[in-house]
C-alpha cells in the first residue's frame, strides 16, 4: 500500500488545504515558548503564544475525524526565572474547543542526561528552606479525543494489517503512563536548532492510535519525525511547518531521493508552499 506525504510551509493557525475530518490522529509538540533553543522570539508575549494554541486548537478539532486522537507533547517552560504552566493553560484551551480529556502520560528522560544545574545546584550554595528549584527530567504527553470512536467503522482486513504487537506492548511498558524514552541529543545533524522529539514517541502513538493507510498531521512538523515514522508504518502524512528552511531536513529524513517517489516504494511526497505565513 503507497502512502503519501504532504508538507505545506506556512502558518499552522490555518489549514485551509486540509478539509474537515479528514485526518485520524494528530501527533505534535509545539515549540517551547521563547526558549533560546528552539524558534527564539517567535512570540513576543506569553498572551500570543496561548493565543496561537487556540487557533491551531479550533482548526484540529475541524480537520480531525470523529472520535479520533490529539496526541500532544508539551510542558511548562522556564524563562528568564519565569516558569510558564503551559500544560495546564493548553489542556483549558483544548477543552474549550471541544476536545475530551482522555489521558495523561509522562516522558521520562534518562536520569544521565541532567546534572546539577544553576537552577537546583542554588540549595548547594543556601542549604535552606525556600532555596530549592528542582531541574525537570519530565515531559507531559496529553491525549485528547474529538468525541467518541466508532469500531465498527474499522474493516476487518485494516485492524489485522494495523494489529499492535502485544509483546512489544508488554516488554516496553506502552500500559504504563510512565514511558521511559531517550531524548534527541544535542548535535543530531537533522535536528540542529530543534527541539525535536524521539521517533519511538510518535511511533508509539501511531501504533496505538491510527490504523495503516489513515493520515497522520503534524501542525508543527520541526524536522519531520511524525511524518517519517507515519511513512515507515504505512499511514499517509500532513506536516505544517513555518521555517521554509527546514524542506530540506524534511525531505531528508523522509527519505526523499529529489525526484516524484521516496525510495523503495510508490509512496509520494509534495511540499506546498503559501505565498505568505511563513519564515527563513
């Protein structure tokens, strides 16, 4: 079965070439607000970015199919000694739009990958009471669902080619809300100045959620994780991103080879670019 692939450069606040429900999963991380790593001074307030949230929060519940999963990674952000609780303000905003509460999981990253900070490393220099700020080894994923599913919808033939390998499911601990996943390290050449997530997160909300041959979006595709790990599980793909020159990373990670087709396959691959909405 080919699969194709779609990425439109431009502002996810829109997605006027997606029709409604047409989509069976969403999976994204919106960039961290104003973090200096990742898209700095895109917002110029904490208001604009929650603002943004809530258009793109309306345009997914449009576009996402009846019943189906917004996969969300997100978390609050520390800046300039401010911390930001941006789990809490996007989960009022999805519920505004629509969207039901369904779960709540949580990234653990390698406890190697964080030593003492200047922000925790403080209650070394003042052993006191109100001295202590803890350093964050924990991302939040949160799934929302738009209304309910309907399994009967599903063929018998697609749930077979779509069925989630129960040892894999075990021997992971996918069951628990507590998902053990290594980060993107600093470095990776296809995700420079990205914070990107790791493929096994979205691989495991594709399998979990979507069945071979659904489409998958990305309103904020980075580098293109979902949209590879889409590809590679037989699910077409959407990504929205604003930066034009993250096609070529994207078409790199892809797979796609310059010409009509991505390698081994019959699978396609377009970009659309609009003719504004978008940066360098």
């Amino acid at each position: 079965m080919s699969t194709h692939h779609k990425l439109i450069i431009g502002n996810c606040m829109s997605m006027e070439e997606i029709p409604d429900e047409t989509v069976h999963l969403v999976v994204t991380s919106p960039p961290y607000f104003n973090a200096p790593f990742d898209y700095k001074g895109l917002f110029k307030s904490y208001g604009q970015y929650l603002g943004v949230l809530r258009k793109v929060a309306k345009e997914l519940y449009r576009v996402l199919a009846d019943g189906r999963i917004f996969f969300l990674n997100i978390d609050d952000m520390l800046i300039d000694g401010e911390k930001f609780p941006i789990a809490a303000d996007a989960t009022r905003i999805l519920l505004d739009a629509g969207f039901r509460y369904r779960d709540r999981i949580i990234w653990k990253k390698p406890e190697g990958y964080l030593r003492i900070s200047r922000r925790s490393g403080v209650i070394l220099q003042n052993p006191y009471p109100m001295y202590f700020y803890p350093d964050n080894l924990l991302e939040s994923i949160i799934i929302f669902q738009k209304g309910r599913f309907n399994y009967r919808l599903i063929s018998e033939e697609i749930r077979e080619k779509s069925k989630i390998d129960t040892k894999e499911f075990q021997d992971k601990k996918w069951y628990m809300t507590l998902w053990e996943m290594n980060n993107v390290m600093p470095g990776s050449p296809l995700e420079k100045d990205i914070a990107a997530f790791p493929e096994e997160l979205p691989y495991r909300a594709i399998k979990l959620f979507s069945y071979v041959g659904e489409t998958v979006l990305d309103p904020f595709a980075g580098s293109g994780t979902t949209m590879k790990i889409a590809r590679q599980l037989g699910r077409n793909s959407i990504g929205i991103e604003i930066k034009k020159s993250l096609i070529p990373t994207i078409k790199e990670k892809l797979g796609f080879n310059g010409q009509k087709t991505l390698t081994d396959n019959k699978d396609t691959f377009e970009v659309i670019q609009r003719s504004k909405g978008w940066i360098e």
